[in-house]
C-alpha cells in the first residue's frame, strides 16, 4: 500500500495490521478516531508524518496476524483492547 499523508489511518491498518504498534506507541487513535488522514493526527500530536510513514514501511504487515485454528483459512488479528483513545 502507498501511504501518503492523506491516506486515513484506518485503511493504513486494514492494510498493514502491524501498524497498530506504531499508532499505540505515539498515542494516535486508529479504531474509533481512524477515518482521518494520517496528516491530520500527526500534526494534532505534534508528530512528523514522514517519519511515520517510514516507521510503517518497516513493518512486516503480517506480524499483528495469527491463524484462527478454529476456522481453517481464517486470519484473527491481534487487536489491543486499549486501541481506542477516545
């Protein structure tokens, strides 16, 4: 996926699960407050959104994954309970 800074933080995260530790890690709501650009929340936190895209782009999007064992197919993500910072 190209992440631009328009590009809303909920799709960054259906595209790229693993990208939850970047959001958690500098306090930007991606579950309840994600359907905004990644522009905006970073300059509400005084964050630089370049280096939060090139944060994400290390990201082995499959790591915040794991296989649901009780439905063959199914991939479960691992989804913090505090994700929602509203």
């Amino acid at each position: 996926m190209n992440i631009t800074p328009q590009t809303q933080v909920s799709e960054i995260v259906v595209h790229n699960p693993a990208s939850t530790r970047i959001f958690h890690r500098h306090g930007i709501d991606f579950c309840c407050g994600g359907k905004r650009p990644l522009s905006e929340v970073c300059a509400e936190r005084q964050l630089d959104v370049e280096q939060i895209r090139r944060e994400i782009a290390t990201l082995d999007p499959s790591e915040a994954e794991e296989k649901d064992t009780s439905s063959p197919g199914r991939i479960r993500l691992r989804w913090p309970r505090s994700a929602c910072r509203s």
